[in-house]
C-alpha cells in the first residue's frame, strides 16, 4: 500500500483512501474498528480524520463496509453519511452487533484491530 496522499488516482479516488479501502474490505462481519485505528495501521497516526473523509466517498461503493467503521469509543459518527440516520445501526445489528443510542454495545469484544489482525 503506497502512502503517497497527493496523487489522483484514474478513479478520481487519492491513493490513501484506496488503502483506507482496503483495510475495510477486510473487516470481518459482526467486528467493528475505529478510524483511528486504520490510520495508525497505514502509517498516519494522526490522520484518523482523512480516514473518515475516505469512508464518506465510500457510500460511491457499496461493496465497501463502511458501516464497520466507527469512532474510538464506538460511537457512530459516521452515521449522518448514510442513505437514512438508521443504515448504519441497521446493518450492524444485521450482524450481530448490538447497538444502543448510537454505541456498539461490547466494544472492547466487538474492536478489530488492524495491526494485530493483520501481521
């Protein structure tokens, strides 16, 4: 995965959030990660933000989980980008995720990390 954020991709798409994607593809069903935690994976710790804008293009692509990807304490602040404030609660909990007033419930369980999932 290159780490070059400032060249276009031919999809109209910077190469960090194509990396960003490929990280989320392989989220497992009924597990969660945060932002932050892709963004430390791929090298920019401090660029858990650029994380979010990349899940926002996402909903172009449906095949692209972003429902998976949540704050670092769970919450689903990424949900307002969604086709209705209730799709992203929706397809978790079609998961198995249990989410209560916008939190996944067992977090901690729930957590996906990448760079301990994928050495």
């Amino acid at each position: 995965m290159t780490k070059n954020k400032n060249i276009k991709t031919s999809s109209g798409d910077y190469p960090f959030f194509e990396n960003v994607y490929a990280v989320v593809m392989l989220i497992p069903k009924g597990r969660v990660t945060s932002y932050g935690a892709i963004a430390s994976y791929l090298g920019t710790k401090m660029s858990a933000r650029m994380v979010g804008w990349a899940m926002n293009a996402a909903h172009k692509n449906k095949k692209i989980p972003a429902h998976r990807v949540v704050n670092r304490a769970g919450l689903l602040t990424g949900k307002h980008h969604f086709e209705t404030p209730t799709a992203m609660k929706n397809r978790l909990e079609k998961e198995g995720i249990h989410v209560i007033k916008d939190q996944v419930q067992d977090f901690k369980t729930r957590f996906w990390d990448p760079a301990k999932e994928l050495l």
